[in-house]
C-alpha cells in the first residue's frame, strides 16, 4: 500500500482547494505537454508536472515549469479528461507566492530597467511573479 506523507496530502488539498482541479483525473497521456507552447524551455512537461501533483511530491512547487507556463490555455482546451492544467500550475505558483516564494522579486529588478519596460508587460510580469 502507498502511504502519502502528511506534506503530500495537504499539497494535492491546497491545488484541488485552489485550482478546483482533480489531479487524479489524468491518464497521463501526454496531450498537455505535446500542444504546450513552452515546453522548450520547461525542465517538467506539464503532463509530469500534473503527476507530481498527484504524488503530492515537492518538487512541483520548486520545478521551473510553473513560472514559465504562459497561461496559453491550450493544455487546457487540448485535455481529454477536461483537466485545466493552466489552472493548475497557476495554483501551484499561488502557494509558493503566498509562502513568500516569487520568481521575480520586485527589489531585483534593476531601476534602470523599469523605466524602458512597458508598463503592461510590467504588471503583468509582476502579477504572475512577485507576491
Ligand atoms: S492532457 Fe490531461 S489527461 Fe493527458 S496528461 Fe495532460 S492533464 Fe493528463
Ligand atoms: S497553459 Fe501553460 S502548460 Fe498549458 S500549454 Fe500553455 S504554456 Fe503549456
């Protein structure tokens, strides 16, 4: 029998909680990832990323994956078992946003570089990356 840590368990809670979302639901058949626009520049394909959740392993949460996934929504259109794995992913960057965990600390970015930035790409850099 396969015992989830407690860890695990409030992981595949908080992504159920937030993306409203059913990680179990997926086959695992690899539509999300082959559609993906970002994939290239993913270290998990989202089809692995969906899996981890479901394990309630870690390294979901730490996978560079998350950050780049664009929102593009085609993984979520493309599923066969109607997962929105855009949902997802959004929800694992909400719980390390809301630990305090952000790709693109405000602080570091340098003040050079805000003014040439456009102030959309800005905010909407800053909405996805920074808590
Ligand atoms: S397309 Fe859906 S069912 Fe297939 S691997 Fe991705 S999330 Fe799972
Ligand atoms: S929403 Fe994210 S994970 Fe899904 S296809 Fe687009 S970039 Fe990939």
């Amino acid at each position: 029998m396969f015992l989830r840590s407690k860890g695990s368990e409030e992981l595949i809670g908080r992504v159920k909680e937030i993306s409203g979302q059913d990680p179990h639901l997926c086959m695992q058949c690899g539509t999300c990832g082959g559609n993906c626009t970002a994939r290239e520049f993913m270290d998990f394909l989202p089809r692995q990323v969906v899996r981890m959740v479901q394990l309630g392993d870690a390294r979901a949460l730490r996978c560079r994956s998350i950050w780049i996934c664009s929102t593009c929504l085609l993984c979520t259109v493309r599923c066969p078992r109607g997962i929105d794995v855009a949902r997802m992913m959004e929800a694992l960057r909400v719980i390390n946003l809301r630990r305090g965990r952000e790709a693109l600390p405000v602080a570091k970015i340098p003040a050079g570089l805000l003014g040439q930035v456009p102030q959309m790409a800005l905010v909407g850099g800053l909405r996805k990356l920074s808590a």
